[in-house]
C-alpha cells in the first residue's frame, strides 16, 4: 500500500499537505516527502481554534520527517459567519483554510493539495469533507481505500514516533452548535482540558453548553470521579460554573448528535 501511494504522489510531480501535526497528516506528510523530496510541502494552520500543544507536535514532526514546513497564521474567528457557530460551521472554516492554503501553494508553484482524510471519516457528519472537495483538495487515503486503523499501522511500521497518538478534533468541536465561538470560551476549554490530561489518561474533552455548564467526556470516568477535589475548584477558577462528568465517557463527534 505504502507503493500505491508513492506511486500516486510521484504523479502529482509537486504537492503541499494540509498538516495539522496529527497521526494522518504526519504519514501523509511522510509519504510525500519520501516520494518528493523538496518537491512536497507540509503546511499548518495556526488558528486560536487549534490547542498550542498542536502546533508544536507539528514543527517538532516536521523536523523529524524532513519535510519542507511552512506555518499560517489565520484566525477563523473574524469571520462573522463562522462565530455564529451553526451545523455549517465546519463548512466555513474549510473553507477558509483551504483558501489560506490554496494562496501559498500557487505562490510556490503547486497545483495538487492533500489531506489525511480516511474512510473513517465519511462515517460522521462532515461538512468539512463537502467543502474540500469544492475546492479540489486531494484525498489519496480515501482513494486508496484506508481506515484510521490502517494509518496506525502504516505509521508504526515506518516508525512514526505519534503512531498511537489519539484523534484530536479543534476545540470548536466541544462548543454546543448555537453557542457563540469566542477567544475567551477556547481558552478555558484548552486551559481545562490541558489540566484534566495531568490527571486523567485516555482522549480528554471538555464539551460546553450554555450557562457556562462544562461536561468531562474522558475514557477513564473513575480517575475523574477520584480526582473531582482537584477538578472542580480548577474549571471553577477558569469561568465554569457547573461541572459535569460524561458517564457514557469518551465518544469522538457526539455533539453531532443533537443534529439528529
């Protein structure tokens, strides 16, 4: 598999990756490196949206991949659109991001971009999947028929030091669809997730709702029960008022429930 999707890079001739610093974009970004060379570039988005511990495993996995890396600063908050933080949100922030991208690429020369988007992903509400495709973003996982399971492996094999690192989503994915999306809401989420990662092992999110209520989804429900003394008085610090623990634990995508 790792061949087929050299081969398809090699066609490409150039091409910039969309690179977030996760497991799909960094085994993409990997793969077209070893196919290109200088030919391939990996660019990151850095938004207020994003966690800065995101940011950072991008530079750091750039580095050790040896990719040509360029980061853009872009703050998806000064679209008005986008604040309003409506089911379409994720359509407008595509498309934001793709237009950031598209202008760097073409300033360089490149006509094909790629993502890390699996077949994993068609499972879920993305509207984001919509507006890529809009804008002729490149899916070669997708095109070659692979699973968030099957990156895993891929990765371990070609010895991605994130290979087991868990999905992440930005932080807008924790805000109730309707709530408004703003700077001080992202940094008690990231500030709240961060400590909650210092005590309880497993994906972590802090998913908000209205009146400054914040809900703890984590895959360890009972180190959050034991650790709740240290817990409370922390998200009370941070601006929550009330906090509740998730007893169904971690799920990836839930708020996409209350579209249905």
């Amino acid at each position: 598999m790792i061949d087929t999707l050299r081969d398809a890079m090699r066609h490409k001739i150039r091409i910039a990756v969309m690179f977030s610093g996760g497991l799909d974009s960094a085994l993409l970004a990997g793969i077209a490196h070893d196919s290109l060379g200088e030919d391939a570039l990996a660019l990151t988005i850095d938004s207020p949206i994003v966690p800065r511990a995101d940011i950072e495993d991008a530079v750091r996995v750039g580095a050790q991949i040896g990719i040509r890396h360029e980061v853009i600063a872009l703050s998806e908050l000064d679209d008005r659109e986008f604040t309003v933080n409506s089911p379409q949100r994720c359509y407008i922030c595509r498309k934001l991001r793709d237009r950031a991208v598209w202008e760097i690429a073409r300033r360089r020369g490149i006509d094909t971009i790629a993502d890390g988007m699996n077949l994993d992903d068609l499972a879920d509400y993305r509207p984001g999947r919509k507006a890529s495709d809009e804008d002729g973003i490149w899916h070669p996982f997708i095109e070659c028929g692979l699973t968030k399971e099957d990156l895993r492996a891929l990765a371990k094999d070609l010895g991605l030091s994130l290979w087991d690192k868990p999905s992440e989503a930005c932080f807008c994915s924790r805000i109730a669809y309707g709530m408004k999306i703003e700077r001080e809401l992202l940094s008690r989420i990231e500030k709240a997730e961060a400590f909650l990662k210092t005590i309880c092992p497993g994906p972590i999110r802090v998913r908000c709702f209205p009146h400054d209520v914040a809900m703890i989804e984590t895959a360890n429900p009972d180190a959050a029960v034991k650790e709740r003394a240290k817990i409370v008085p922390f998200f009370r610090k941070v601006g929550f008022a009330f906090i509740g623990l998730d007893l169904e634990g971690f799920s990836s995508g839930k708020m996409n429930r209350i579209l249905s």
